[in-house]
C-alpha cells in the first residue's frame, strides 16, 4: 500500500520551506516583541481549525503566556454575523497581545468580526489561511471582506479549494485535508523562531514543560501563576 499522503505532505513541506520562509520570519518577530513586552499570544480557529490554535496554546514546548479563544459552538454558527462580536465582546485585550487566527477559508463572518475587534485595538494579527483560494472566493460577510486582508503577516498553508487533496478511486469527491498539517508546520516554525529571536535579545521565553516528565507540573504552575490573570480567561 502506498504512503500517498505522506507523499503529499513532502511536497507541501518543501513548498512552504520556500514560499513562507519570510513570512514565517515576520511573524516570529511579532510574536518575540509581544511577548518581551508583556503580552501573550492569542489564538482562534473554528471548527477544524482549532486544531492549529492548540499547536501553539497551553502545550509542552509552547509559550506559557498563550491561550485559545475558546468557541462554545465549535464552529457551528460561523457563518452567521453578529456571533464573532459576541465572542469577541468577551477577549479579553491587552496592549502587546499579539493574535493568530486560522482559518482556512477565510471568509466567514465568525473570524472576520474577530479580526476587525482586534484591528481596532492596534493590536498585531497572523492569519494563518489557503490565501490563493481566499482571494479567489467571495466573503461571507456583508462588509465583502476576507480575513487575509485584515492580516499583519499572513502565513499561508498553500492548501487548495476544498482542502482535500488526494482522489481515490471509486470515491467522487477528494480526501485527507493539508491544512491541519500546514499549520502545525508554519505555527511551530514561527513560535522556534520566536524563541531564537528572544533568546538573541536576552530575553528567556516563559515555555512549558510537559507536565508527563518529574517536576514538570511543578515548574509549569509556578510560572503560570505570573500570567494568571491573563491566560485563564476567554
């Protein structure tokens, strides 16, 4: 039996090692400043696309002072206007918060309300989104905008329309998406690049130990009581 999407993830490794090297280097100085200056990292991702914002939030080998923007729905209302302000309503924002958004499509109202709040704060966003199939589809949204277009940096996960990549015979539609495993790619590039950054500076990150090896628990609840006020709200 054939590795097929293995193979296709070779591909789509190689491809974003070339394409979003620069990007990925822009976004990983976002982060580092934030961070050094007191802010945390925030992440959003509907549906499927929660999957990214967890690479980079609350886990081993990430930055304590991170959390997820937490939909209730799991997605289920994110084509419908007005949910995004609600739940944005509830974000807690502070000056040097730098945000990710990750969105495949990038056109539903749900992350597009959620990037406008955070625009309108001064604060710096990274969309994460299959950008060549983002500019060539229409917004869900009335104000006709994509979420690309709200971006600092965006870090595209060359994925294509559908985001299923592979056929199987006798199957008349695609399967086994990329953009689960773009993400992870472009986020955890970005944050090793942060962390170089910060280290550079003279700065030593707040990182999570993971809580399966002696005295990582320990380690972890020590530091997360200095951003406590900050990570365990939405």
């Amino acid at each position: 039996m054939s590795l097929t999407f293995f193979d296709e993830c070779r591909k789509l490794t190689d491809l974003l090692e070339v394409q979003e090297q620069e990007h990925i280097t822009k976004a990983a100085e976002l982060v580092a400043e934030g961070i050094m200056n007191g802010g945390v990292t925030q992440a959003f991702g509907s549906g499927h696309s929660y999957a990214g914002a967890l690479e980079i939030s609350g886990r081993a080998g990430g930055l304590i002072p991170s959390k997820t923007i937490m939909d209730p729905a799991g997605g289920m209302y994110e084509q419908f206007e007005g949910v995004g302000k609600m739940l944005g309503h509830k974000m807690m924002i502070a000056p040097n918060d730098v945000f990710f958004l990750i969105s495949n499509s990038g056109r539903n109202p749900m992350s597009i309300e959620l990037a406008e709040i955070i625009k309108e704060h001064g604060n710096k966003l990274i969309v994460v989104t299959a950008l060549d199939v983002s500019k060539k589809s229409s917004s869900r949204h009335s104000n006709g905008k994509m979420l690309y277009e709200y971006a600092d940096v965006v870090l595209d996960n060359h994925s294509i329309e559908g985001d299923a990549a592979l056929s199987v015979a006798g199957l008349t539609t695609k399967v086994c998406g990329t953009s689960s495993f773009a993400a992870t790619l472009l986020l955890q590039q970005t944050m090793y690049q942060a962390f170089e950054l910060m280290i550079k500076r003279d700065f030593v990150p707040p990182v999570y130990k993971s809580a399966n090896i002696d005295g990582g628990m320990e380690y972890n609840l020590t530091i997360e009581k200095q951003y406590a006020d900050r990570i365990f709200h939405i």
